[in-house]
C-alpha cells in the first residue's frame, strides 16, 4: 500500500474510499505499518523479555485490530481476510488472558 497506494498491487481498488477523507491507500498502509507493524513488534519484544507492560501493549494491538476491522466493514471491504484478523485479535485476547502468561510478566 505504501508502494502502490492505488492499491492494484494488492488487488484493491479505491472505490470504497470514496466515502472516506483518503482517495488513495498510502495513509492506510502507512497506519498499517505502524499500528501492526512497528507496535506490534515491540509488544511482541516486551512479551519475550517478559516485561509487564506487554501484556496491556497485547490487549490494546488486538483492541486496535477489532476497531480496524469495524471500519473496514463500515466503509465497504468484505474480504476473507478479515475473519482472519477477528480471529487474530481474539488469538490475542485468549493468549493475553491466560493465568500462565500474566503470572510469568516481571515488573521491569
């Protein structure tokens, strides 16, 4: 999307962006690059350092994952791929609040 931000590298098209302030995919993509990638590597870190602020890092990248999801559907995109990201944050969410990953986070 950062590439190609008519999105025909991906094999999307703008037209549902029509109704929102963006006409092309580069603003998105770059929300994407940051949010789920940049954010979600460094709570994925902090999850493998065991550090405690991790785990509300997770349930906040899963939080924003299901808010994305919304606004996909409410702007018009109905790909497979978003059952798969749903799937994804409640992944999250499961993992995040199992007694044994809670208990194993450390202060620092």
């Amino acid at each position: 999307m950062l590439v190609a931000p008519s999105g025909e590298l991906v094999g999307l098209s703008v037209r549902p962006l029509d109704s929102t302030p963006v006409e092309n995919f580069f603003l998105p993509g770059l929300v994407l690059v940051v949010l789920f990638g940049l954010t979600s590597s460094f709570v994925c870190y902090g999850l493998l350092t065991r550090r405690r602020w991790a785990w509300p890092g997770a349930i906040g990248v899963a939080l924003a994952l299901l808010v994305w999801v919304v606004v996909e559907v409410v702007v018009g995109f109905s790909r497979p791929t978003i059952y798969l990201n749903v799937g994804t944050a409640v992944g999250i969410v499961g993992v995040a609040l199992y007694p044994a990953v809670r208990s194993d986070l450390r202060d620092s």
